[in-house]
C-alpha cells in the first residue's frame, strides 16, 4: 500500500484541505480550519485554535490513513501558529472519538447544542 497525504486544495488563505491517496485512489481527507483568536476580555484563553476535521472512507479504515492524515494536519497547523487543535466530535460517533483520543486528544470542556427552528 502506498500513502500518500497530500496538500490538495486551499478553500481561503486559512482554511486548508489534505487528501490521502492509497494505490492512486482518494481514501480520505483532513480539513484545518483556523478559529478566530479570542479578542482579551473574553474568558477564553487568547491563543491560535483550529479544528480538524477528518474523514476515511471506509474501505480504507484500518490501515493508517486516518493517522497519516492527522499527523500531515498537525504539521500544516503548527506551521501556520496554531497552538491548540480541536476535534469536535458528536457524543453517538464513538469511532471518531476513540480515533481522537489515540491520538492524544482529551476532553477540554464541554460542547453544548441547540436547534433552531425557522420561523
């Protein structure tokens, strides 16, 4: 098997996509997208954040691609100053955490969620 994580496209000057090839065929994707730093009255610690999203086909899970694609975004990030990576992660997606969590991601707080309605 060949891997190869690959800088593909960039959406904006900050957001960036990776693609990971297996045999010439695309097998998955990690997307960076830069937070906005938190301006100094709020609570919140003024560093750079990002969240990585990731995503492997399924056929290709198993096989370090997943990892190949974290890492190559880890490295994308902290080339860019970024200084803390978020994973959101919805609590029924309990593959995604534990791949998360192998990773070393922890639990850094809570998300909470609402749906609106329209109207």
């Amino acid at each position: 098997m060949r891997r190869n994580a690959s800088t593909w496209c960039c959406r904006t000057a900050d957001d960036l996509l990776l693609v990971a090839e297996v045999d010439g065929e695309v097998a998955g994707m990690a997307e960076v997208v830069p937070r906005p730093v938190p301006r100094d009255h709020q609570i919140l610690i003024p560093r750079q954040t990002a969240e990585v999203h990731t995503v492997v086909l399924d056929h290709c899970r198993g096989r370090g691609v997943g990892r190949a694609l974290l890492g190559a975004a880890e490295r994308v990030a902290r080339d860019r100053g970024v200084e803390f990576l978020v994973a959101v992660v919805f609590a029924p997606n309990e593959d995604a955490a534990g791949f998360y969590y192998s990773a070393g991601f922890g639990n850094h707080g809570l998300l909470l969620g609402k749906g609106l309605d329209a109207g």
